[in-house]
C-alpha cells in the first residue's frame, strides 16, 4: 500500500480500521507486530506500508492519513486469499 505525499512538512500515518489501530505516524511504528513497516526513502514523496508474510487475519481495510487542515485519508482493501509459506530446497 503506497500512497505518495508531495509536502514533506506533513506527517503521514496509517491505521488498521477494524480495530481503529494507528500502526504508524512518519516513521514511528506503534505495533508490536514486526511484521508491519513503514518504508519511507529520503526525500520521496512515497510512504508504503510493508506487511511481511501476510496472513489472512491482516485483511480489512488500512487507512493512509496525511496531516493536513482538514485532514485527509485514503482507504486501501487488503484481501489476503492464502496462505504465505517459505519452502527450501536443501541439495
């Protein structure tokens, strides 16, 4: 989930809506979940929400806030289908 900002003065946050979770604020993560992550290159206008080895119960809807005067947001729909899995071939 990406979502591109082009003032760099402003914060960007994400939130888990079904549990109203913020799950970051600029680069700050407030999750225990170190699966979560927010990439955020030098000065680039990109900020993506990372979920490593996504699982089912991580679908729902995540919320990309900008703190801006109104705020504004936009909603991202994840639908995880499967399940990851991690197979090595030793030889």
């Amino acid at each position: 989930m990406q979502l591109q900002v082009v003032l760099f003065t402003l914060q960007v946050s994400w939130m888990r809506k079904r549990d109203m979770h913020i799950l970051s604020a600029g680069i700050f993560m407030y999750t225990s979940d170190l699966r979560f992550q927010v990439i955020h290159p030098d000065k680039s206008e990109n900020w993506t929400l990372q979920i490593k080895s996504p699982q089912q119960r991580d679908s729902g809807v995540y919320e990309c806030q900008v703190s801006t005067e109104p705020k504004m947001s936009l909603n991202y729909s994840l639908n995880v289908v499967g399940e990851y899995r991690l197979y090595y071939l030793l030889v």
